[in-house]
C-alpha cells in the first residue's frame, strides 16, 4: 500500500512537472514570437 501509494505521488509529481515546462516553454515561444513580430514590424515602417 506505502509503496504504491509513493509510486503513484511519484508519477503525479514527475506529470506536473512535465506539465510545468510545457507551460513555460509555451510561455518562451509566445514571447519571442512576439519580438519576432514586433521586430519584424519595426522593419516593415
């Protein structure tokens, strides 16, 4: 029962943390999308 109990906290922590990055990573392309775009438009005008 403990060890399962470990196993599955385990898996849940290992999910959110993965979860987490996706998050953030998704956050970093927004950003430099974003000044990719910006720049882009500065050049443009």
């Amino acid at each position: 029962m403990c060890a399962s109990k470990t196993l599955s906290g385990t898996v849940a922590s290992i999910c959110d943390h993965t979860f987490w990055k996706l998050v953030a990573s998704s956050r970093i392309v927004k950003e430099v999308h974003y000044t990719i775009d910006h720049y882009f438009s500065i050049l443009k005008f």
